[in-house]
C-alpha cells in the first residue's frame, strides 16, 4: 500500500473505532460472559458454582422449556410467511401509479415507527372479548355472542392474535423492501414478456417473482431472527398465558432469568435460541442458490 493509502486505510479505521469499542463492551464481552454462566448455576449472587452441561440436559426435560420451543415455532412459521404475503401485496398494489399512492404508502408503513408495547396496547382494546371494536362488529354482523372469539383472552386463539398483530404492524418496513425490488426490476422483461402474450399472472410467476427472489430471501431471513427474538408483545399482551399459550423461547427466558433467577439456567436457554437461528440462518443462506434469481 502506498503512503496515501495507508492513511485512508487508518482513517477509516479510527472512523469505526467508537462503534467497535462500544460493540466489544456492550455486545462482545456479556456474550462470553454469558456463555460462561450458562455452565454454573449462577442465580445473581456470589458463589456460583459449575455444573457443565448439566443446564442443557435439563432443557429436554423441561416441559415449560418445551412448551416455548413448540410455541414458538408455531409462531415463527405463521408471522414469516404471513408477512412476507402480506408486503408483498402491498408492495404489488402500491407500485401501480394509483392516486393517493404516497399517502396509503405512509399509512401502511407508519405502525412500524410506533413502539410494540403501543400497539399491544392498543391491540388489547381492539380484542377485548366484550367491549371491543371488533367484537362488537361481529355482533352486529349476527354471530351469537358464544361464538365470539376470545382473542388474547382464550388460550385457543391467543397465539394467532399475537401473530395478527406483529403482521399489521411490520408488514409496512417489509413492504418498503418489495418496493425497492420491483423498481429494480428492469422495464424492457415486462415488455418482453408482454410482447410473447403473457397474461398479468404469467407475468408475476415469469418476470415479478423470480427477480423479487433476492428481497424475499432478505426479508424471510430478518422476519425469521425477528420471530424468534419476540418478547415485547406477549409480555404487554398476554404475559405467556392464558396457561403456557404464548409462551416462547425469549419470554421463557426473561421468566427463568428475572422471576426465578435461574441466571445459569436462562443462559443456556439463550444460547440453544442462538444455536437455533444460526443453523436456520445456514440453510436458508444454503439453500438460496436453489430459488434465489440474481440478475446478472
């Protein structure tokens, strides 16, 4: 390297620097101090003793441990496709020069900039059993008031509530996503495609959707991380229940962790939830050769 490259190479350095050091303090570091305690039985006070893996063979025994994992795979498997549907219709819809276009764009995407414990607030009035909007409306729509769903309140449907939640809310950054991929998507293949007599259907399956494979593999990766880390939104909603419901793998934590002080033992937790989404993660990066259009 020559001496002016050199100094642009330690300015860009230095540049990043606070950010790396803030990293290694606040990130880096609690990760292996983590990864230590999760093979004690660390309970928040001195005199933490070792114990091996003895904290990851009691995850298998654990039925509330157990009761998260299917709870939340359940979860992640619903909001993920769910969402991506969702924005990309959106995006689809909005795309189309249709009047009042950047007004509904904002709309859609403004209840991703309101905090999740807003919405779940607001989520809990709109699904009170009784007294709620959308209960009332069925109502008056003529369903007996035995069958009215119970939402956050019934253990049968408190899990798909939640769900519908997270998707009404960040279906609009995902959206902004398929947005930018299709207006990546070069003019002359429609006209190509329509030249050849394609219908708009043949269009989306032959044009839209294989160059539109590149963002949805983006998008399926950060809402898959996302469901797994959800955490917010049951502890304002439903706090786990009715009965273990809701319960997922992070609030399973915070309960082993903050209620039962079981530091050791939510560590462990933790670092199975990590091991989880990197295998994930692996395939699904794997595997994108196989489905993943890139336009070269």
């Amino acid at each position: 390297m020559s001496r002016q490259q050199r100094r642009e190479a330690l300015a860009g350095y230095l540049y990043i620097l606070p950010n790396f050091i803030g990293f290694l303090i606040f990130t880096g570091i609690p990760v292996f101090i983590g990864l230590g305690i999760s093979f004690t039985n660390y309970k928040g006070f001195p005199g933490a003793k070792f114990v091996g893996v003895a904290n990851y063979l009691q995850l298998f025994k654990d039925t509330l441990f157990k009761t998260a994992l299917r709870n939340n795979l359940a979860y992640s498997f619903s909001v993920v496709p769910l969402t991506i549907l969702v924005s990309l219709l959106l995006a689809l819809m909005l795309n189309k020069a249709i009047p009042l276009g950047g007004f509904f764009k904002t709309v859609y995407f403004f209840p991703n900039l309101t905090s999740m414990v807003a919405v779940g607030c607001v989520a809990l009035l709109l699904f009170e059993p009784t007294k709620g909007p959308i209960n009332q409306f069925l109502r008056m729509l003529g369903m007996p008031q035995e069958s009215l769903p119970g939402w956050f309140f019934s253990s049968k449907t408190a899990l798909a509530t939640v769900v519908i939640t997270v998707v009404w809310k960040q279906a609009g950054y995902y959206m902004i996503m398929f947005l930018g991929g299709l207006k990546n998507i070069p003019s002359h293949l429609y006209e190509a495609a329509k030249i050849d007599g394609a219908n708009p259907w043949q269009i989306f399956w032959s044009v839209t959707w294989p160059m539109l494979t590149p963002t949805t593999f983006m998008v399926a990766i950060l809402c898959f991380i996302a469901s797994f880390q959800t955490f917010d939104i049951i502890n304002v909603t439903t706090a786990g229940g009715p009965g273990r419901a809701t319960s997922v793998l992070v609030f399973r934590i915070y309960r082993e962790a903050f209620s039962d002080w079981k530091m050791g033992y939510a560590s462990a937790i933790a670092y199975f939830l990590f091991m989880i989404i990197l295998v994930v993660t692996l395939v699904q990066w794997h595997g994108q050769k196989n489905w993943v259009v890139e336009d070269d």
